[in-house]
C-alpha cells in the first residue's frame, strides 16, 4: 500500500475583515470602465494619483461631505503619499431584481450587476513588531474581529476595555486602514463608477431617466475569513 500523501495546507483560525457589494445596473456601456477602474486599484500609483487629480478632488469632497474621518486625508498629501494597499481582488456575479418605484408608481425588472469585494488589513507588521506568538496572533485576530464588529468607533472601543499595549496599536492601525477603505470604496471605485454614468448622459450616449436613481454599497463588518494556506516544504 502506498502511504497517503500529506497535503501541503494548514487551516488558519478566523481572520477579520470588511465584506462590500456594489450594486449596479448591468449596462454594456458601463463595463469598460468598470473593469478599467477596478484594475486600476490594484496599483496603489495610481490610487494615489487619482485623489491628488486638482480636477476630480471637489467631486471627491463632495460625495464624501457625510464621511468626515476619511476626507481628512484628502487634505494631507502625506496621508494620500501613505495610502495603503487596501484593494487585493474582486467578483462578479448578476442578478435579477424586481423593484418598486415610488416616484414613477411602477414596477421594474432589472437587471443587476453586483461588484463583491473583501478587505482584509494586513496585520503582519504588528505580528513582527510584538514578536507575535501563536497565542499573541490568536489575541491579535479577536481584537480585529471586535473592533470590527464594534458600531462606536475607535475611542470609545478604547475607553471600553482594558487594552495592552499591542492591542492599542491593532486598533489604532484598524481605525486608520478603515478610513482608507472607505475612501478607496466611495473616492476611488464608486467616484469613478457616478463620473461614467455622468459622462454617458451629457454625451448622449445614454438618457438621463435611464440613469441609476441609486448606487446601493453594502458593507458588512463582521466578515471571517478562514484561510486554508498552501504551506510549501
């Protein structure tokens, strides 16, 4: 009998994270850009480029007006020179919606396009900084999961619980790569997604009442990822 081969995997306990879905309508004009906005998060050059553009920064400011923490770093070009790799992938899949619309008193099918994204913040620097050990790395996970989880932000998830050194650093570092999250949601991505949409209308390549009244962005806050990691000899 020939001996069982051992699989070269190790499964990794719970890791925390943001959850998004962007919900749009499935147009054809729209998947160019798309694609072509999504790709281009992948490299942080030109994330940061695009917020220091002097002719997309008002727009960006105004979409942003209600989301205070993360328009600060518009102000900084050392926050913006700083902006973390936040974006490592995407999926797609379509749907079919029916919806009711108030205004015009009518029923409509649609068909949706959902653009699904997970963030996950890398939290290997602080492994490294504390020496992190097994039972360290399961602290560093649980603290990333609370705070996460937790709807009053970072100082009153501080004022709430007795932290340790390395966990005020978790949290400081979460509260900041949380903003940049968001700002690389709504500044970058959807920012993007609103000025095609706008640019198709007032070239006529698409009608104004045909325009979205809405672009839904859904968030969840308690996501777990459980990695089962190839571990190489």
């Amino acid at each position: 009998m020939e001996p069982s081969i051992k699989p070269p995997y190790k499964f990794r306990r719970g890791e925390g994270g943001i959850f998004v879905e962007i919900y749009l309508p499935k147009k054809p004009s729209f998947q160019g850009t798309l694609y072509d906005t999504l790709v281009k998060g992948f490299r942080i050059a030109n994330v940061i480029s695009h917020f220091k553009d002097p002719q997309k920064a008002p727009g960006i400011r105004e979409m942003l007006e209600r989301y205070k923490d993360s328009v600060r770093f518009l102000e900084s070009n050392e926050d913006i020179d700083a902006f973390p790799s936040v974006f490592q992938g995407y999926s797609m899949y379509d749907v079919d919606g029916v919806f009711y619309n108030s205004s015009r008193d009518e029923i409509q099918n649609e068909h949706t396009q959902v653009v699904r994204v997970m963030f996950k913040p890398d939290l290997t620097f602080l492994l490294e900084k504390h020496n992190a050990d097994d039972e360290a790395g399961k602290i560093i996970n649980r603290t990333t999961k609370d705070y996460l989880r937790y709807p009053e932000g970072r100082d009153a998830f501080k004022a709430a619980r007795h932290l340790t050194p390395m966990q005020d650093d978790i949290v400081d570092y979460l509260a900041r790569w949380a903003n940049y999250v968001g700002l690389f949601l709504f500044g970058f991505i959807v920012y993007e997604i609103c000025e095609q949409i706008t640019r198709l209308c007032s070239e006529g390549q698409m009608k104004w009442d045909e325009a979205e009244d809405e672009i839904w962005v859904t968030s969840f806050w308690n996501l777990v990822i459980n990695p089962v990691k190839l571990v190489l000899p």
